[in-house]
C-alpha cells in the first residue's frame, strides 16, 4: 500500500499527464472504432470489427477488397514527404541566413517569421484562394503544395535555426585547415551540428503535414484528398465517429512506423534526440 | 613582408603594421606579445582564413597570399582545439589524409604512427568528448602532424590546461619540434612557455614586431621597454649620457653616475633609458665605493618560495631586487625599513632605444 502511494507520489503528475490526455482520450477512439454509426453522428452496438475492415478497404462482409484508404495514405505520405522537401531545400539556406545575421536583424527577421501566427490559420489558407485564383491554381496539386509549404516552413525553419545558432564555427575552420574544400568542410564539420535541428524540423514538418486536411480542402479539391480529409468528413459531414475513429489509427500507426524506422536507424542517441 | 589593416564595425584599425617576418625552416618561432597585439591575426593570416590587405605570404619559397586555407601546406593546432565532436579520436586524426584521399594500409599506417607519436595510441574510439583537457591537445596536435605540413601553425594551445600539465607539454612540444624536424609557429601570451621553448622569439606590440631573437637575446638584452617588462620584469631608470668610450658610457642619473658596458655608439648628451633585471641588483650591506652603487630602503618584501622580492625606495625611485633563497643566504635576509646598497653591474644596465 505504502509503495503504491510512493509509486503515484513519484510518478504521479506524469502518469496523470499522459493519463488524461493521451492514454484516455485514445482508448475512447478505440473503444468507438469498434461500434456501429447508428444514425448521423450516433453510436451504438453491437461490437464490430466492421470499421477497421473498411479502413483497410474489405467491405461489411469481408469479401471484397478494395485498398482506396491505402492509396489515399500512399499519396498522403508522398504529399507530405514532398512538402517536407521543399521545406528542408527552402528552410534550411533560411535558418543559415537568419542565424547568421547581426542580433537586431535577426529577432526581426524571426518575428517576421513568427507574425503569421496572430492571424487565424484558416483564414490565412483562405487569403491564398484570393492570392492564388488570378493565376487559375485554386483548386490544385500545386497550390497544395504551396499551402503546405506556407503553412510549415516557419515548423521547419525555428529548429534548424536554434541549432545553427549554436554552431561552432570554429570547426569549419579546422575543416579546411585540414584540407577540405568549403562545401566538403561544410559537410563535415557544420552539416552534422545542424542534425538535431534537422531531424526535428522534418518531424515537426512532416507528421502535421501528413494529417493535414485544411491545406487539402480548401487549396486542393477533391482529386487531392488526403487521409486527414478522410477523418474529418467521416466526423463532419459522414457523421460515422466509428469509421472515423479507425481511420484516426490508420493516420497514427503511419507516424509511428515512421519514427519507428528513424529511431531504428538513428539507434539510441536518435531516440533521445526525438524526444 | 605583409602589412594588414582590418575595420571593425566600419572604423578602421590597424592590426598589422609593417610586418616583415623571415621564419627558418625547422625552427621553433614563437610570436609573443599581450592579447591585442595582432599575434593571432598573423597566424590567421599564416592559415589563410585572413587575408594581408598588402604585402605577401611566402612558405617554403612559394607565394601563398589568396591561395585558400585547404590549399596550404599549413595546418593549425587550434586554441579550443577544435576538434570534430561526432567523429572519434581515429577519425579526427585520420582526417587531413582522408581529404588528400589516402585510405587503405597507408592511412592506417600514418594515423596509428602520429597517435603514438603524441601518446594516444589507445584512444582511437573513443570521442573527443571523453577525453580531458590534455588527451584533447594530443588529438589535436596529432590532427595537424599527420599531414607532415611544411609549418605547423599552435594558437595557444596550452592556455587552456592547468600549470603542471601546461610545462610538461611545453617540454613535450619541443621535444616534439626537436623530433619531427617540423617549422613550428606558436603563438602566446605566456613569456615563460616562449623562453622554455623557443629557438627564436618574435616580441609583438599592437601590430608591430618590437624584437626578434633568440630568448637569451631578448632577456638580457632588451631594446624597448615594452620588450624590458613584457618578458619578465624590470627596473627603468632614465638619464643622460655623459660621458661614452669604446668600453661603454657613463650615464647620470637621479641615482648619481651610473657605468654600462653598453651604449659605446651614443653621443654625449643624449636622454637614454637604462634597464636591469630585479634579479641582476645586488643587495649588499655595506658600501664598499666601488662604483655603481645606489643606496636604498627596503619597502616591501614579498616571499615567493624560490626567491624573496625587495620593493625598494632609492632616491624618489622605486626599484625591485629579487635575491635567491638559498640557505646559505638565509641569515642576510634583509628586514623592512633596513638602508642597503644596490650595486647594479655594469654588464647587466642595458640601454633601451627609447626614451
């Protein structure tokens, strides 16, 4: 008894943490996954494995199988990985630039990137329609890009930047005292310093962008629904919470596989640096 | 041969002023002088992560000013070392060769040779990180010789490990130098490690070379008083010259007339600066009127264990005298207020250039 209460004591406020909002609110989503939309935005039983089955494309019957949820999160990966790309090849040279200026004009700069946030996100996307429609892109797969790439640069640019801040220079010099051209010196002695950064800023990129369906809705049009599109109108305008809750798993497991096969590759240290 | 200028800010400084350095092939040439006086500028200069805004780079015969860093025959032992972090201790040694794409046996080769060279043979895995202060230096060090650069350029490179560790390495390092048969340029800020170690000294004072020599040249023979009190310590005593003969000159000073061996060239007349070093004055009690002889009283005394140093009062002057502890010496200890006679050897008052 007496340990019970120091197990809580010691682990308590971290336990209750994820506890609330974590352990809880997804045991809820699988407990609805597995019930049956009753009427629009209703559940009830009986207990089914109906919703998973159609997640992974098998109809109520499990007879025929049709992988159009597979293929929207094929696209939504492809989608988002490519956004995630144009961030690094867009962020990266940004966050050099920004960190590498004197300190005035580098807070500036950093609250011009930040600015965007005081105005609502969704109105922002909207304001690209106006931007965009001149130009006959609205809807497409490009002005999804562009979206994505509005919506995350600033997600991939402040932790590359925080650690190129704390790059050592230093070593770029002793790089190529040693013999390296400039652009093999970079790699060699900054390139591995700005990693954390990186990694952080393609996660933080990455998994938002993968579950994105405001991007998708508004800038792409039906043709680029994405697997976020999929949850969301499953619990709008599809009113089936069952269906929705185990479309949410498919979304999850994918990130999980994701930072699964990183950490597997990146071994210890690439798991701490994670979290 | 090269000058630099360099603008801070937009105001312009000069860092370098009319540098005209001839470093020996194998030498050991120290650049000494306080921070600020441009030493490092030099060595950047040196390296080639700075440029000369005029005059030239010269190593071994060929024009190296604008050839980049990589393109030298040059390589630096950092002052923070600068080693690789996320490469172990091998790979940071391997490096240099790597980038001059050596690989297979040959690497393997040089790089154990150099690791035991500076005794790290037994750190090739682990990272720089665990490693102290002074096995960092090493790595360092052997970084830099493995590529066998025609000048191995040290930016303070023991400024930053205790006082034990730093003179064991310092007889190391020349030991080294000695060994390797390497060009070695070492900058400092610590008059001792440059005297310990040095062939020849390069004295700097905001952007100038004030002396060049050997460090025996330089200690007893100082030519400006920065040189005098900047290696070591001091006493000034100004005067005139009166009187100059093929043997040396006679000076008057507020402490009387005072005999060099120096100055034979001076004219009568001319306003000099004489220097001798505290330890050169000899404390005695009794005036025996044999000439150079300045009477004094003790001040101060400050004991530091291998020597006691006098602060003394000669004439409105202040003067130091350092006399050894030895014990022979130990019962002509002199007390505070007592009146003594300094005798100041002609052979030891040199005369500075200026003023």
């Amino acid at each position: 008894m007496l340990t019970l209460r120091r197990f809580f004591a010691t682990l308590g406020p971290g336990v209750l943490w994820l506890a609330v909002f974590l352990i809880v609110p997804v045991a809820i989503m699988f407990g609805y996954s597995l019930l049956t939309r009753t009427d629009l935005a209703q559940v009830g039983g009986p207990l089914t494995l109906e919703s998973w089955g159609r997640v992974f494309g098998y109809d109520a019957l499990f007879r025929e199988w049709v992988p159009d949820n597979l293929r929207v999160l094929g696209r939504s990966v492809l989608i988002a990985g490519f956004s995630t790309l144009l961030c690094i090849l867009m962020g990266y040279p940004l966050a050099f630039y920004i960190a590498r200026q004197p300190a005035r004009r580098k807070s500036f700069l950093l609250l011009l990137l930040i600015i965007p946030f005081w105005t609502n996100f969704l109105i922002r996307v909207y304001a690209w329609i106006l931007i965009l429609r001149p130009f006959d892109l609205v809807p497409s797969l490009t002005a999804t890009f562009l979206g994505m790439v509005y919506a995350f640069l600033p997600f991939f640019v402040l932790p590359v930047y925080s650690s190129v801040e704390k790059v050592d220079w230093r070593l770029l010099e002793a790089a190529q005292d040693l013999g390296a051209s400039p652009i093999k010196a970079f790699m060699a002695a900054v390139f591995p310093q700005t990693l954390p950064g990186l990694i952080a800023g393609i996660l933080l990129t990455f998994i938002p962008a993968l579950g994105t369906f405001v991007v998708s809705d508004i800038l792409g049009g039906a043709k680029t629904a994405l697997i976020g599109n999929l949850v969301q109108n499953q619990f709008g305008q599809a009113g089936d919470w069952p269906y929705g809750s185990a479309l949410s798993f498919l979304l999850m497991g994918a990130v999980l596989v994701g930072l699964w096969l990183y950490a597997r590759s990146a071994g210890q240290k690439g798991l701490e640096e994670l979290i | 041969m090269f000058k630099s200028f360099r603008n801070a800010q937009g105001a312009e400084t000069r860092v370098l002023d009319d540098i005209d350095l001839d470093i020996r092939k194998g030498e050991f040439f120290s650049l000494l002088g306080p921070s600020g006086c441009g030493k490092t500028t030099l060595l950047r200069i040196l390296a080639g992560f700075e440029q000369p805004d005029a005059g030239a780079v010269l190593i071994g015969g060929r024009d190296m000013t604008g050839v980049p860093p990589n393109l030298r025959p040059v390589n630096t032992v950092f002052q923070s070392y600068a080693l690789f972090p996320h490469l172990s201790v091998y790979d940071n040694v391997a490096f240099g060769l790597r980038q001059k794409g050596i690989g297979g046996a040959a690497l393997r080769d040089r790089v154990g040779r150099a690791m035991e060279t500076v005794r790290i043979g037994d750190f090739g895995t682990r990272k720089p990180d665990n490693l102290s202060g002074g096995q960092r230096q090493r790595v360092a060090l052997a970084r830099a010789i493995v590529n066998e650069p025609e000048v191995l350029l040290l930016d303070e490179p023991l400024s930053a490990l205790d006082l034990k560790l730093r003179k064991e390495l310092q007889v190391e390092l020349s030991n080294l130098q000695e060994t390797l048969g390497m060009t070695f340029v070492f900058v400092t800020h610590d008059q001792e490690e440059a005297l310990v170690m040095s062939d020849r000294i390069a004295v700097m004072n905001r952007g100038r070379v004030e002396q060049l020599g050997k460090a025996e040249d330089l200690y007893e023979r100082p030519r400006t008083a920065f040189v005098a009190n900047f290696l070591g310590q001091s006493n000034l005593i100004p005067g005139k010259v009166q009187e100059v003969s093929p043997g040396g000159a006679v000076v008057l000073t507020e402490h009387g007339l005072l005999r060099t061996v120096y100055g034979a060239d001076l004219s009568v007349g001319r306003e000099v600066m004489l220097s001798i070093r505290p330890e050169k004055l000899r404390m005695e009690r009794d005036d025996e009127t044999e000439g150079n002889e300045v009477r004094a009283r003790v001040d101060d005394i400050v004991y530091t264990g291998a020597e006691n140093q006098y602060l003394l009062e000669a004439n409105g002057q202040r003067l130091v005298a350092f006399q050894l502890n030895s014990d022979i010496g130990a019962d002509e200890d002199f007390d505070y207020e007592e009146e003594v006679a300094l005798y100041l050897p002609p052979a030891s008052l040199v005369i500075l250039e200026e003023g």
